[in-house]
C-alpha cells in the first residue's frame, strides 16, 4: 500500500549533496500540486528575488502515479521571473514515472552549481556532474550527448533539459522533457539555469509494489476501459488537440495576425486534417499512458552536402497557434520548422510566438525597426520568423532579450503596450471571450488550463458576473485535485470524484478517499496562499486594448462585462486567501 508520508530529495547544488526527507501530509496536500505548495512554504523565501540561491526549485508526482493510466504528469513549482511570484508549470514524458521507480514523491533544489552542471539522480545514487562544455548547447544536441553519457536505466530514465533560453534568464524558457513533452510556462528553464543545472537525469532503477487483492485490479481494469475502449479518449489520440483549430475559426475564435483578426481563410491549410495528412509521423505517448495524445510530424532540411536530414517535431494546438495562426503563418510545414527552432533553444512556444507576433505589429506601426530585430518581419513570413526565434531564445541583442522577460516589458521602452496580446504571461490560443480572458489574466499558471473559461465562453451568451464567477470558483477544486494527483488533465472527464475515491481506497488511501472535496478546498486555498505571500495581487494585472476590440460569435467583447469579471474574480479569490489564512 502507498504510504501516508512524503518521500523527498533535497539537493544542495552549491555543495553536490542531497538528503531524503520523510514527511508528513499526505492526508492534506495529496502531492503535485499540493506538495509543491507545501515544500516552497517550507524551503522557499517568498520576500526574496526568483535567482536568489535559497529559492527551490520543485518536481512532484502524485500518490497514483504508475498505479493507474494517465496519472502521468509531473508538476514543477518555482518563482518565476516572469512576475517573481511562485507558480508552477506541468509536463509529461517519462519524468512522472521515472520519479517513481526512484521511490520519490518529490525533487527539491536549492543552491547553485559552482559550474554548468548535470544532477544525476536514482534510488541509490545522487551525483552532480559539471558539464561546462554543455553551455550553449540547444536541446537536440545536449540530449544525445546526454543519453551517451548516462546510459544506465534507460528504460526507465528521464532527461529533463535546459537551452539556450534557461542559460541566459528568458522568462520564457521552458525545460525540455523526453525530447516532445515541456515544462513550458513562467519561465521554469531559467529557474534551471539559475541553479546552474543544465539536465536533470531521474534513473528510474528501483520498482514499486502493486496492491495486493483483487479490488486494485477490478477498479483499474474499470480505468483502463474507460480511456481506451470509447469515446471519451479517443479524440485526443485520432486528430489530438489540433482539431480546435478549425472549429474556433468558425467561430471567430481563433487568434490571427497578434489578435487583429479571429477568423481567417487560411486555416484550410493548418488544420488538424491538414497537419494529420501531410505533417504526421506517428503518435508518442507519456509513460503510463495508453490514450497516445503526442502527435509528433516530420520536417525535411536539405544539408550542405545535398543530402537531406529529417527532424522530428512535436504539435499540438496551441504550438500550431503560436507559430501558425498567430503570426500569420499556413504552411503545416512551416509551422514545425519555427517550432523546431523554438525547441531547440527551448523556448516556450506559446510565448515566443506570441511576443514575435507583438514584435511584427510593432514593426508594422514604425515602433521598432530591423536594428531592433535583426530581421524584417511580416505576418506570414516563415523564414523571417525563423531566425527571430532563435534569436529571441538565445538573447541575440538588447531588444531580444528584453522580449524574453515578457511583452509587456518590451512595451514600456518600445510602446505597443495596447496591442500586447498578454493575459498575465502571452496569451493562450483560445479568443473566446470576456471570461477567458479575465480568467487567464488572473489564473494560477496563466494557462488556458487553470480553468474551464474557454469552454463556458462557447456555450454562454448571457453577461451575468456572478454566474460566471461562480462557475470558475466551483470547478477550480476539482482541477486542482487533479494536479495534485498528478492526472493528465485530458482524463477528467474519467477521473470524476467518485472515481478518483475508488482508485484511492484501492491502494490503502482511505482518508482520502472519503475527503477529496474538502481536501481539494485546501489545497487550493494553499496554493493562493503562497502565491499571495510572494506578491500576488489582482490590482497588478491588467488587460490590454487589444482584448477589447476582439470580435468573436457574440459580438464585439463588452468592456464592461470583462473589467466586471476580472474585478469580481480577483475579489473571489483574494476571499479564499483571507478564508485560509484564518483557518492556519
């Protein structure tokens, strides 16, 4: 059965030793989400700045982790340079996993390595390895050299690494898992970086133990059916997430050229269809997951001795509208070759796309010129944007590199501050309204994700404040259980309430599986709480003139309704705050 106590790994980078820590909570924070919360009270330092050397840097996985199918996320928490507020970020790949069969709950890194170093760690062993000639290095070549020089495990073993972007302190950087799969938001890559840690090689070399007794095998034999033998699962292993594409631009929900449009023509070319037909390699999976989501295409570059490399690039839809729709672009492959440079220097795709889009505009309307950029853009200009992200991930000048610490900043020296497309961080690919848009402004991790906003905003024509409010409080618990876990936010539609109480009985976690609402609750009062205590305030975040001149199914967005809806929700949650600091 799982145990009730947190298994942790504290590494001290500065000295290249860790410790394991048993601790207690499981009862109340559950793991991921809830334990990361947890150990950044318990080691981070919320009045000091996102690089300074105390500040952890933290990997969790969830109490069913490996026990039942898409329970295969990790989530990795920080102060991020982006606000130098805590946040989190979350991946898949093979690090959930690999976690596990080291028999950790949790990775925790304070310090900073006296050089450009790897952090190996396994059941048995923990070693800090410099690795200075790995600066500069993008993904794809640090990664093989990577897997030439830990061989051991690889089965089981995860690389996780930084590139370019991390090394010099983009609040855009993301870290690389597995290759396909990204702690992609906030900016965890410089997180990394700050701690001199190139890549972070979890071994996996241990095992776990199955649940005795037939109720474990009856409750995931019930799981498995249900995310591999109908529906509910299906459409994300078929066309996967890019068939967004085309029902949003029907619906004038799709954001195109920096948000100046939310409908184009040119989606016939970038389809989920169209990236399947001509773009689409084979289908990869995160460990513990049998559904397959990660659509992996093809690009074809011919070398300097005529012969020709193919590279392997993952998509999904929201790296398509970032490199796609939003900057004009509509050729499938061309889409995958900005999207394979932004990988490469791992660059949060969303981010960078949406910040070379604010880029273009800017240059359209004479507030930065090709001294800034190094390059011409224009809205459609494939190899233009080509070498701009790979400039802007690498801090190629001044101008790049103030663009990697957010929009917005570059806005206040530039101007174009009205036409930045920023709700909190880069926007998410979703124009659907007034709700999404002040839900995102606001959100935990400024993901589309934190809540169901984008989908509400598809079904509801009405403006009534409270009702829209209401909604994001009332299903905020259920999602943040689910990182807690740490499930796949694809499978909620399985991992309802009561099915997540019979998984937990099945492996001896009772007490939890009778309390999953109230637990839920605090958690989330938790997670507002710390963020809160680094300098999280409503008033600090507002919505650029773009968002209110965007025109989708409903009509032109109401300014009134959108301040409403943020004012409302910022309030709300402020609420929950003060509610869980009387209950502490």
């Amino acid at each position: 059965m799982i145990r009730e106590e947190f298994r942790v790994l504290l590494v001290d980078a500065t000295l290249g030793k860790g410790k394991i820590l048993q601790l207690d909570g499981r009862n109340e924070v559950v793991g991921g989400s809830g334990l990361a919360a947890m150990l950044f009270e318990k080691f981070g330092s919320p009045e000091r700045a996102w690089n300074d050397e105390s500040q952890p840097i933290i990997f969790a996985i969830g109490p069913l982790t490996g026990y039942f199918p898409l329970m295969s996320k990790m989530v990795c928490s920080f102060k991020s340079n982006y606000h130098n507020e805590y946040t989190e970020s979350h991946a898949g790949g093979r690090a959930a996993l690999s976690l596990q069969f080291t028999d950790l709950d949790a990775l925790v890194i304070v310090g900073r390595a006296k050089q450009l170093s790897i952090l190996s760690i396994g059941a048995h062993h923990l070693e800090v390895q410099e690795a200075s000639f790995l600066k500069g290095m993008d993904a794809e070549s640090s990664g093989k050299l990577l897997r030439r020089m830990f061989k051991h495990g690889s089965g089981h073993r995860s690389i996780m690494r930084i590139g370019p972007a991390g090394e010099t302190g983009s609040a855009m950087a993301c870290i690389n898992v597995d290759s396909y799969r990204h702690f992609g938001r906030m900016g965890g890559g410089a997180a990394l970086g700050a701690k001199n840690i190139k890549g972070i090689i979890i071994h996996g070399d241990s095992d776990f133990e199955i649940p005795a007794g037939g109720e474990y095998a009856k409750v995931y034999e019930d799981v498995y059916r249900q995310v591999t033998s109908t529906d509910m699962m299906r459409k994300y292993h078929n066309l996967g997430t890019p068939a967004n594409l085309q029902g949003l631009n029907d619906i004038q929900s799709l954001p195109w050229n920096n948000l100046q449009q939310t409908s184009d023509p040119g989606i016939a070319t970038i389809t989920g269809t169209s990236f399947a037909d001509e773009t689409l390699l084979r289908n990869g999976a995160c460990s513990g997951c049998p559904v397959g989501c990660i659509h992996i295409g093809f690009i074809r570059e011919k070398m300097q001795d005529n012969r020709y490399h193919y590279n392997q690039v993952a998509y999904d839809y929201e790296p398509i509208f970032a490199a796609g729709t939003m900057l004009g672009v509509t050729n499938s492959f061309d889409v995958l070759r900005i999207l394979d440079v932004m990988e490469k220097v791992c660059l949060d795709a969303m981010s960078g796309g949406v910040a070379l889009a604010w880029a273009t505009e800017a240059m359209e309307k004479g507030l930065i010129s090709i001294k800034e950029t190094l390059v011409s853009l224009r809205f459609g200009d494939a190899g233009a944007y080509l070498q701009a992200a790979n400039h802007l991930g690498r801090g190629a000048n001044d101008f790049y590199r103030l663009l990697g610490q957010g929009s917005l900043k570059a806005a206040k020296v530039y101007g174009g501050g009205d036409f930045a497309c920023v709700l909190g961080q880069e926007m998410a690919g979703y124009a659907t309204g007034e709700l999404f848009f002040a839900a995102q402004s606001l959100g935990f991790r400024h993901s589309h994700l934190d809540t169901g906003a984008y989908s509400y905003d598809q079904k509801n024509s009405t403006k009534d404040v409270q009702k829209a409010v209401d909604f994001l409080i009332d299903d905020e618990p259920g999602r943040v259980f689910l990182t807690s876990m740490v499930s796949c936010l694809f499978a909620r539609s399985v991992y309802k309430d009561e099915q997540l109480s019979k998984c937990l009985e099945s492996v001896g976690l009772k007490t939890l599986a009778n309390t999953i609402p109230e637990t839920a609750e605090h958690i989330r009062a938790l997670r507002w709480q710390v963020r809160t205590k680094t300098g999280f305030d409503p008033e600090n975040y507002s919505i650029p003139k773009r968002f209110y001149q965007v025109k989708t199914w409903k009509g032109l967005v109401d300014k009134e309704y959108l301040d409403n809806l943020k004012k409302e929700y910022g309030r709300r949650i402020q609420a929950i705050v003060a509610e869980g600091d009387e209950k502490s």
